[in-house]
C-alpha cells in the first residue's frame, strides 16, 4: 500500500521553497497531493486555474505527485482522500509555532499526524508573499519560482 501524504497551501505563487519541501517530502512518502486550498480571508494575486496550471505544468513528470484544490478545513479533506498526514514547511521559528499549534488541531480534531519539513538556509527567506511583492514592483522574481511561473 503506497504512503501518501497531503501538502497544502495557497501557492500564491509556488515558490523553489514549496519544490524543496515536496522533493524532500518525497523521500519519505510514496506519493504526495498538493492541496490547493481557498482561504476566504485571502486575496490571491494568481487564480486557482493559474496556481493549479504552475504546479501541473511544474511537476508534469513526476508521477508521485498529484495536484487538487478544495474548500474548507484540510483536515476535512484528509478524511475524504483516506490521508492520515499532513505536509508543512517551516522557514523559521514563528513558522513553526504556527504549525505546531495546527498540527495539534488536526491531531485532536481530525486524527492526522503533521509532518513538519524544514527548508535550507538557501530557501528560508522564500516566501509566496515576497514573490507578489516583487511582481508588484516589477522586480525580477523568476530566481525564486519554478520556469512553470509566468505573468
């Protein structure tokens, strides 16, 4: 039976810094699902169709990972997908108390385990939100997303 897990997220864009976690996160599950998430309190700069597209096109031959989008709680997914873990990239210390408090939740609520992978040094000032900062500005970005990214 294959070990999946679920990595979820906005991916507003995807970053070098989402590839790094899902390649490591590749060496301990058999397969991986990106979950693109909608999160009401969120403005995307990227449409679901474009986020969806980047990540597809970006990982188009790798035939372990799967790419969906969902609504709600992630843990409401995982019940309906049969996961039992939870993905999650931390780049610093606040990025891992977030999750640790949201490993719990999902842990007591839903019964899932979260797997919190750290980046590399080279990776952790990465983030979604530095990206569309530099998109905004007209700065380049292109070093900080896969080629798959395109305005």
């Amino acid at each position: 039976m294959k070990k999946k897990a679920i990595f979820p997220g906005s991916f507003d864009p995807i970053t070098i810094g989402h590839i790094e976690i899902v390649k490591k996160s590749l060496k301990i599950f058999d397969e991986i699902i990106i979950a693109i998430g909608t999160n009401s309190e969120k403005e995307y700069m990227f449409s679901e169709n474009q986020r969806l597209n980047f990540i597809i096109e970006h990982f188009e031959n790798e035939k372990n990972v799967k790419v969906v989008a969902y609504e709600g709680l992630t843990f409401e997914l995982c019940k309906k997908l049969k996961l039992k873990y939870i993905i999650r990239g931390v780049r610093n210390i606040l990025d891992f108390e977030y999750e640790k408090n949201m490993a719990e939740f999902n842990r007591n609520i839903g019964e899932i385990e979260t797997i919190i992978i750290t980046s590399s040094d080279k990776n952790s000032h990465i983030s979604s939100s530095l990206v569309k900062e530099l998109i905004k500005n007209n700065s380049d970005f292109q070093h900080l997303v896969p080629g798959s990214v395109r305005i």
